[in-house]
C-alpha cells in the first residue's frame, strides 16, 4: 500500500519536478535524518524552527475537512493525503520513488530537503563541514536561490479551487527562516 503510494506521488511528482528529478541520483532521507546535528539552539536550532513551522504540517493539513472540501470541488477520486495533485507540493520530495529512503516519511510534510536537496550523501559530517563537498553531493545552495526556490511550491495560480494569494517572499521567509546565530 505505501508503495504504491510512494510510485503515484512519484508519478505525479514527476510532471512537476522533471527538470532536477532526471539530474538527481541522491536519495530523500528525511528530517528526522537531520535533526541530531541540527536542535542545539548554539546553532540556532533549525530542526526546531522548521518543527514549529506550517511546513511541518503540510501533510497533515491534507488529512483535514478543508482539504477534502478542495480535493472534492477538483473531483479528485483519491483522498487528499493519497492524491499526487496534492502530495507533489504538500510533501515536495522526488519525482521518482526509488529515490525515497525507507526512513522518509511524508507525514513530515515539507522537510529540509524539499529546498535544501535529497541528503543521503551529504548528511555525513565529513562532507556537511566542507561546503564544497556538500554541494557535490547533492546539498542545494539555498541561499543562492532565493524566492525561486519557494516558487516551486508557492506560485500564484489556481491550486486549490480559488487563486492563491501573491506569494509576498520577505515576509514568508520572515517566518520560516532559520539562521545560525550571529556572533
Ligand atoms: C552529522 C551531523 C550532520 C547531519 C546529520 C546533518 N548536518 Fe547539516 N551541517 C552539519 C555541519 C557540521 C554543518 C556546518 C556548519 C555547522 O557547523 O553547523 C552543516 C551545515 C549545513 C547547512 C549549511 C550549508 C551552508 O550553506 O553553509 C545546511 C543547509 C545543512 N547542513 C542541511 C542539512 C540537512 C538538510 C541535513 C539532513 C538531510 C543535514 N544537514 C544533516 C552537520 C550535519
Ligand atoms: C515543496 C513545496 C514548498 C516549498 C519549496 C516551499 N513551501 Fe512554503 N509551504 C508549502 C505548503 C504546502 C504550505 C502549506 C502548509 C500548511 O499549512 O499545511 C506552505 C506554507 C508556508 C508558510 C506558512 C504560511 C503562513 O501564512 O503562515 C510560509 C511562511 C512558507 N510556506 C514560506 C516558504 C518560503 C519562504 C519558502 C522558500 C524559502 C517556501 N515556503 C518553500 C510548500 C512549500
Ligand atoms: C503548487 C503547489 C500546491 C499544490 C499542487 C497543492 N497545494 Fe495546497 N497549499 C500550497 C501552499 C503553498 C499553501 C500555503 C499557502 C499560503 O498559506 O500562502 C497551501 C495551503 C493549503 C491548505 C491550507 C489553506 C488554508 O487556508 O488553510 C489546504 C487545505 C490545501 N493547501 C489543500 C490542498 C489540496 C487538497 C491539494 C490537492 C488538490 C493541494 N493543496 C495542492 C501549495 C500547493
Ligand atoms: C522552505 C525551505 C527550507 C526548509 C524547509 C528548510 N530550510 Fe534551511 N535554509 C533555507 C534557505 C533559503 C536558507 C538560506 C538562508 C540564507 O542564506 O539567507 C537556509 C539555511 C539553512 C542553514 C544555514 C543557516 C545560515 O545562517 O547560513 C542550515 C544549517 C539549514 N538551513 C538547515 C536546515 C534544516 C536542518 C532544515 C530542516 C529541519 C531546514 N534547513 C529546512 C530554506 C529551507
């Protein structure tokens, strides 16, 4: 059953994240991956951050009333939390199932890799202290990036039955950022 799962997001991801999922060969491993070197608040907690954060919801949202009213106005055949319409943003990981470790859970919702890029062969603290190790392996340089990245997820068209509000990015990042203290 959840694989099955797994290979229709991974379908109905693919239409929206073709471009990176045919460069991409590093596998989603989940924020729970993360997490042990990432919650000591001298670092700036960012597990933390990104726990308190809507992201973190972002699959449980799909479980909700107002999901199932948005899924049913679309005539979705699927409940939300099953439907690729709604995974491919409300869980953002990789177009190709193959590409999901076993310990990635999607009921995290939107994790650090859905911007930060697929972590398996960055996460070791070898490669995670060498930016430029990192980056070879597969780490996005988020930074870089910018309003783009939450572009992915965050555009201004009809998702969800009604028109999205304009995506204002200072004052979404406002609330989600995640910096390393400022010494
Ligand atoms: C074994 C420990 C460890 C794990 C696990 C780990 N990291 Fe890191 N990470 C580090 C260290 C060390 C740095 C370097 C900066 C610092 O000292 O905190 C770093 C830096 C980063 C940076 C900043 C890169 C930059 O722009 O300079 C990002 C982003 C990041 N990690 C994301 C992740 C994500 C996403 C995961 C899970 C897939 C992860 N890390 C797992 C130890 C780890
Ligand atoms: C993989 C898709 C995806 C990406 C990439 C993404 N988001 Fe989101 N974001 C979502 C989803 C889905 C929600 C709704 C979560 C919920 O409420 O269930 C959301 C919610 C939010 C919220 C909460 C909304 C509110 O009004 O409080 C903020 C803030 C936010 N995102 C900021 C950002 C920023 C800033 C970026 C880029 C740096 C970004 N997001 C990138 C999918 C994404
Ligand atoms: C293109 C990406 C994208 C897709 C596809 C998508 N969502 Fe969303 N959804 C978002 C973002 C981004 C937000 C947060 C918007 C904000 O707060 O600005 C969101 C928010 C929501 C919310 C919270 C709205 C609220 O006001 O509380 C619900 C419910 C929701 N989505 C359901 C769904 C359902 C059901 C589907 C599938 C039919 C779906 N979404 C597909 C990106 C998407
Ligand atoms: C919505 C997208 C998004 C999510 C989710 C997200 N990050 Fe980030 N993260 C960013 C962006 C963008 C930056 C770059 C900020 C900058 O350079 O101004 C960043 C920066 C960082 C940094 C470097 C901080 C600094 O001051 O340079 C670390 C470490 C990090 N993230 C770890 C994580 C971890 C761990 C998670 C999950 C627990 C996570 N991030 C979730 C977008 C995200």
């Amino acid at each position: 059953m959840k694989k099955n799962l797994l290979i229709i997001l991974a379908l109905a991801c693919g239409a929206m994240f073709t471009a990176t999922a045919a460069t991409e060969s590093h596998k989603y491993v989940g924020a729970g991956q993360c997490k042990m070197c990432h919650q000591s608040d001298k670092k700036g907690n960012q597990y933390g951050v990104w726990e308190k954060s809507k992201h973190a919801e972002a699959y449980k949202t799909l479980e909700g009333d107002k999901a199932k009213a948005i899924a049913k106005e679309k005539g979705l055949k699927k409940a939300p939390a099953e439907s690729p319409e709604c995974l491919a943003c409300h869980v953002g990981a990789s177009a190709d199932a193959a590409l999901l470790d076993k310990k990635f859970d999607m009921k995290q919702g939107v994790q650090c890799e859905s911007c930060h890029g697929a972590g398996s062969d960055f996460k070791a603290m070898p490669v995670m202290k060498d930016k430029a190790k990192a980056l070879a392996a597969g780490l996005v340089d988020a930074g870089k990036m910018g309003k783009e990245l939450c572009e992915k997820c965050h555009i201004d068209k009809n998702q969800h039955g009604a028109k999205m509000a304009a995506f204002k990015y200072d004052e979404m990042w406002a609330k989600v950022k995640h910096p390393y203290p400022v010494k």
